[in-house]
C-alpha cells in the first residue's frame, strides 16, 4: 500500500484525488491550514487523514514529508480565483508560485524518490496564438494567477531536468463537479438556473458572454491525474477535452434545459467582464492519450445536465431532463 499526500486537498480536485487514492487503498494525507483542523475534526467520512501544513511554510512542509514519508505529492494548493489574483498578486505569487519552490525543495531533502505532480492551468495559453493549445505552445499568460502558474511550471521543468525529480506537470483546462463553488461561472450559471426555477431570484450577472472555454469533469480529471504518477517517466501533459464553448452556450443550454428563455434572465455585469482571448482556449490531449490511453470523455453537454440536475434537486425541483449521476 503506497502513501500519498494531496495538498489543496479541500478543493474539488484535490480531493477527488484523495478519494480515487483511497477507493484503492492508499494511504492518504491532507494538508490543510491551521484554521481547517478544527472544521474537520471527527469527520469519518473524509478520504485522507488531515495534517496541518501551509505552502508558505518550507519548514511545515519539511516537518510533514518527515513524518508522512509519501511516495506520491499531489499538489493543487494555489490561490485559484483570478479575479482575486489582482487584488491580491503577491499572496498569489507565494501560494501558487513559489509554493512549489517550498514544495520541491522539501521532497529533495526529504524523500527525493517521491513523485510530484503539479497542477497547471489553461491560463498558460491566455494570450496563445493558436488553438488547441498543446504541451509545445508557448507560455502567454496575462494574469497574476496565470504568471504564478507560469513560474511553477517552468519550476517543475528545471527540477526535473537539474535533480532528476519525477516531477509532472498537468496542464489542466477548465474542469468542473458538484464540489464547485458559485465564484466560478460554471457553477454560477447551473446554481443561478435552479434558483430562478425554485423563485428564489430573478437574474443572473454575468461578464463577457463571448469567452471560450473547455469544460470538462473534475473526477475525470482527478482520476487521469493518478494515472500520470504511475508512469514510468514524469512529463507535461494538457488535460482538457478539445470541445470549446462560449458563456453564452452555457446560459442558453442551461435555460434550454428548463424550458425557459435565457434572455430574459441573463445581465450582463460591465464590472465582471474582462477581455476575451484572442483564440479559443482549447486544449489538445492526444499526448496524454498516447501515454496512459486514455483522455477525457466526460465532455460540455453531460457536465452541465449533473450539475443542473444537482442543483435544481437540493432546491426541491423537479429535473426536466435525463442526467447522468455524479
């Protein structure tokens, strides 16, 4: 039975893979923030063992490898809200970037045969020239979350190569679950959706409606995560579905679906738009496919009907639609 230990691990990703690892038999450890500790105390049903730890902390870190001696690092603690990453880019660029410096840096000392896996994010493609997006674009972001991803992927790269780590970035594309909070569009939409059928608002504020992005599963994505780490050789891999969709296809399916006219539901917020990219965000996974087999299949369509059909249950409203289960 191996050891894992999974940071972010109270996000959806992080603890997916937790889980996954879990459901096999691992040994799973989470680490979270003073602060959490307490929150979680007593919880059975949680698929890791929470350890108290903080990436601004190398010496946290240290103190958990020593303790936990994992043979695999999952690491998705970032400050991941983008919007948030300009009010606050310095507390961004210590999580999400120099992190993994903390991180790294640690497993060397520590249990330098560990496997790390890194969470990136499409946001490295945010001013591409193209699309899809693959493992040789070149890295444009145009935010200070996307630059700390920036930082941390050129990171694992030069770890890999000057120490020899089995370090493994995962280019992950957007990716969404039931786990997902209302500060992403995606679960604004489905949440805003069901609380109108229920008569419990009247409008959704959105910003652009012209952004693209690709959307899939975040168990999915979780679970291809795992199948990085037991390769024979650490890589970069995107993760992404290949189909891209705009807002306004997410509002409107979404309306579609309840039989109700999204137009009449739908203000566009000046406040929350922010420029569209100059391409579609997109990823090409045909790399990952080639390495473990597999890529993501949960696509758009079927993402949005389990998160609606979520949504509008926990309201007491009936689901017009067939969903699959979460």
């Amino acid at each position: 039975m191996g050891t894992a230990l999974v940071t972010g691990v109270t996000g959806q990703l992080g603890f997916y893979v937790a889980e996954q690892l879990a459901a096999r038999g691992e040994n799973v450890w989470g680490v979270v923030r003073q602060s959490t500790v307490g929150r979680l105390a007593g919880d059975i049903s949680l698929p890791y063992k929470p350890i108290t730890g903080d990436l601004l902390d190398e010496y946290s870190l240290l103190s958990i490898l020593e303790e936990t001696r994992p043979d695999r690092i999952f690491n998705f603690g970032a400050q991941s809200v983008i919007p948030a990453s300009w009010t606050q880019p310095i507390l961004t660029a210590q999580y999400t970037a120099l992190g993994v410096v903390r991180l790294l840096e640690a497993v060397r000392r520590a249990v330098p045969h560990c496997r790390v896996l890194q969470a990136g994010s499409s946001e490295l493609f945010a001013e591409a020239e193209g699309s899809p997006q693959d493992e040789e674009f070149p890295i444009r972001p145009l935010n200070p979350y996307g630059i700390a991803k920036s930082f941390a992927f050129h990171t694992v790269r030069a770890y890999r190569r000057h120490y020899g780590q089995f370090a493994t970035n995962a280019i992950f594309f957007t990716n969404e679950s039931l786990r997902r909070t209302a500060d992403f569009v995606f679960r604004k939409v489905t949440r805003g959706v069901a609380e109108i059928v229920a008569g419990k608002r009247t409008q959704i504020s959105l910003g652009n409606l012209d952004t693209i992005r690709d959307w899939g599963y975040a168990p999915e994505y979780a679970a291809l995560s795992v199948a990085l780490l037991d390769l024979d050789r650490p890589d970069d891999f995107v993760v992404a579905t290949g189909e891209g969709h705009t807002v306004r296809d997410l509002v409107s399916q979404a309306f579609a679906l309840v039989d109700l006219d999204w137009q009449k539901y739908v203000q566009v917020d000046t406040g929350l738009v922010r420029p569209s990219e100059q391409v579609p965000i997109v990823g090409n996974s045909a790399k990952l496919a080639r390495a473990i087999g597999a890529a993501p299949r949960v696509k758009f369509g079927e993402v949005l009907r389990i998160l609606l059909a979520h949504d509008l249950r926990s309201l007491g409203c009936a689901v017009p639609f067939d969903s699959p289960s979460a």
